[in-house]
C-alpha cells in the first residue's frame, strides 16, 4: 500500500476495540466501568459499534451478558449476520483471555475516536476556509466550539438516543436521592431564594434585574462569594460597568463585615486591618475571577469560560452594556432592542453549551416609576421581551424606601420571583446592608464571621 495512504489513514485501533469487547463478552463485571467511559461512536468499525450498542443496551436494562445472550439480541437488533456474528463473538474473546486490562484498551479506543473528531472537525473548518463565506471571527468562534465541546467529551450537534438521556436522567435521581438536599443546584447563600429555586441549576440563565442604585451587583457578589467558598468550584465574575479593584474591595466588605466607607478611605485602625486581612486570606483560597474589560461580547465570554477547570457559574454586570461582536458598535432604537435580543439568545446557548448557570444582570425601563405600585414586572424589562423569553429565571430586586424614605420598611428588600421555568413565582424578603454593601435573608440576624 502507498506510504501517504498509510499516513493519511483515520486514526483508529481495531485490536483495542475488539479487546474491549472481548472482555465485555467474557467478564460482566467489567462493563459499567466500560459504558461509563465509551460511546458506541467510539469505536470505528460498524460491527464494533453495533456489537458496543446491543451490550449497552442490554447493560441498561439489566440482562444478563455473555456470547449467547448478546448473539441473540443482535439477531432482534437486526444485526446478526448467519454468516459471521456467531465466529466473530467467539474471535473476541479469543483475542481477549482476561479483563485485567481493560481500561488500557478503552483508553486507547477513546484517544482515537478523540482524533477522529479532531480530524473531522478540522476537515470542517479547512473546508468553510476555502470556501471564503465567513469572517475569520466567525470562524474561530466555530473552532473554539467545536474543539471546546469534543475536550468535554460531547457532540458539538447531533442528535441524542432517549436511551442513553434516561441513564443520565436516572443517575442523576440517585445521586439527588441519595444527598437528600433541599438545593440539588448550586445555592445562592439566600436560604428562602434557595428553597424556592432549587438553587441555581446547569444551562440556566438567570435574570437579576432592577432599576440603578437598587443593589443588582452586591447581590450578584453576594450569590457570587457564596458559591465561591462553598461550591468547590470556579465562578467568574465579568464585570462591564465596575473595576476589578472596586469589585475586590466589596468582596472584602461582605466578607469581612466591615464599613465599604473606611475600605474607600482607608480610615482603618488596628481592628479592621486584622479583619481585611483575614477576609483577603479567605478570598484567596476561592476560586472567583473577574474580568473588567468594558467591550466583551458573548463570544468573548465563551471562550474565556471554555477555557476553565471545574466551573460552577458564571456572573454577567450586566446585559445593556454588552456588545453583540466585539467591535464596540453602538446601536439605537429597534435596532438596539434586536441587539439586545440577540445577545440574550447568545447567553442562554452559552449556559446550555458550559452547562453552568449564568446570572446575568439587567437594567429596568422607567415604565414602573410612573405607577403607583413601583413593584417591578416583566414588562419593564429594558428594551426587549426576547430577555424575558430566553430567561428559565428572572429575578427583580425592590427597596421601598427606595422610593419612599420615610417608609417604614427602612433597610429591607424584596426579592421578586418573576419567572421560574422549575416553579412557582413569589417574593423573598431580604435585608439591605448598605455599610457592606450586602444583602442577609430577612430572618438572620447580622452576625460578624469568626475567623
């Protein structure tokens, strides 16, 4: 055979996969180590993955599994070939006298079915190259997608067999079981939110929206320094509107319980530095990172979220200063609402595709300061109501000595539950801290960390 063919060839290991099923066929005990790890597109010969998909599914139901029970399930699948299946079965495990190995070869069939989509999606992209339809952004975009969504170990696109969601489904209701949580999701640190939410779940978007001044970024950092110290997980925080050092001050504020003024002045005694130091000390062991860079589309986002280990969620301050590309273009009128509509579509497809949470903060119109009821709603969600489709969850933060301050709610807030795609719509009631620039659940009581 000619040399170039041989190095063209598609990568992949014929011995690995018929190693892998040979100790499927000859060890049941093997197998859920092996479906955990493989899929039947995996394995690059068509009977290799019709073999792969009948003990899979035979696996899922709990049939039993050896030679004879697999030969006739392929004979229902339709796979069985009068000629070959019984001899190939029996080659198998021939070729494959123990298991001890078996993670070895599924290592190997992995790697090339990971070089194949790399092959593949290179093939793809030289391809629309070549074709010169698209921008060279347009393009990177697609690249970093595809390459981020095969290092996850998923499809780019394509469709999903009910089988293999319902193993998902069903693993996912005994691991929930089996924790007996109130809060399956990430939590927000806000016990009532958190009970009436389930926490924040993956591929959400979530919606805090409020008119300015009402507290939307300290609740965000709120929720945000919460999951830090508790998730176990990376949270980023991309801030369009506030510097990195404002950003870093509050955190300290909140978690140190000390006046935002004197961290602004830098009036501290003894006290409070011991304090700035132990809350600098517990920030440092978290995983939070903030990006202030004020020109970031969605795009950018995605690709800098790509790019993290174990990430939990993902902070956007907030939606109207977002650009659709990352050109800086200002736009007016309808055309600003259909941008705004965009990126709000943009952001659901990125939660869906990280499968993190995003809480992404919004801007309200004027519309309810004109009503007696200053009481947000959904219809005054700033300039488009794609917002409010492509939310699972919009929240809306009210103050009534906002409006009014002789009220006699002084301090206190109310967290409105406007839409909930996982159930029902309520209010929360909160406490405003404004020397920390923080907000508590209404029942707790402030108490100072002990460190």
């Amino acid at each position: 055979m000619d040399e170039t063919l041989l190095l063209r060839q598609i990568p992949h290991s014929v011995e690995a996969e018929q190693a892998v099923l040979g100790a499927m066929l000859g060890d049941e005990r093997c197998i859920p180590d092996v479906v955990e790890a493989l899929h039947a597109e995996d394995f690059y010969l068509k009977t290799n993955q019709e073999i792969y998909e009948t003990i899979y599914g035979m696996f899922n139901f709990s049939a039993a599994i050896d030679p004879v029970t697999v030969l006739e399930q392929l004979r229902r699948n339709g796979y069985y070939d009068e000629t070959n299946s019984r001899s190939y079965l029996l080659q198998l495990m021939d070729l494959t006298p123990t298991s001890a190995n078996v993670m070895e070869y599924v290592r190997i069939v992995k790697d090339k079915s990971l070089l194949r989509k790399v092959y593949d999606t290179a093939g793809e992209l030289t391809a629309l190259v070549q074709q010169g339809g698209e921008s060279a952004q347009t393009v990177l975009d697609l690249a970093e997608q595809r390459i981020y969504a095969i290092r996850q170990g998923r499809a780019a696109q394509g469709l999903e067999p009910l089988s293999r969601i319902l193993v998902d489904v069903c693993a996912n209701l005994e691991e929930l079981s089996a924790s007996g949580s109130e809060v399956p999701g990430l939590a927000t640190g806000f016990g009532d939110l958190d009970r009436t939410l389930t926490g924040m779940h993956p591929s959400e978007l979530i919606l805090l929206a409020a008119r300015p001044g009402m507290g939307k970024t300290s609740f965000a950092l709120n929720v945000l320094l919460h999951a830090g110290k508790f998730s176990k997980k990376a949270v980023v925080f991309f801030s369009l509107e506030m510097s990195r050092e404002q950003l870093a001050t509050r955190l300290i504020s909140s978690e140190a319980f000390l006046d935002n003024k004197k961290l602004m002045t830098g009036r501290l005694n003894q006290d409070d530095w011991d304090k700035v130091t132990l809350a600098a000390s517990a920030l440092s062991h978290t995983s939070i990172y903030i990006d202030d860079n004020p020109s970031l589309s969605v795009a950018d986002m995605n690709a800098k979220c790509r790019r993290m280990e174990n990430l939990g969620l993902v902070v956007i301050d907030y939606l109207q200063l977002m650009t659709s590309s990352g050109m800086g273009r200002s736009y007016s009128g309808e055309n600003r609402q259909q941008v705004v509509a965009d990126i709000s579509r943009a952001l659901k497809i990125m939660a869906k595709e990280l499968r993190v949470p995003v809480l992404c903060l919004s801007q309200l119109s004027r519309a309810n300061e004109s009503r007696s009821d200053k009481r947000p709603m959904l219809s005054d969600l700033r300039e488009s109501g794609a917002i409010e489709q492509d939310a699972d969850v919009v929240m809306f933060l009210y103050r009534e000595d906002y409006y009014n301050k002789d009220s006699d709610k002084h301090n206190q807030a109310e967290c409105i539950i406007a839409k909930n795609r996982r159930g029902e719509t309520t209010t929360i009631p909160l406490q405003w801290l404004p020397e920390f620039t923080a907000f508590s659940s209404l029942e707790h009581s402030h108490e100072e960390p002990e460190y």
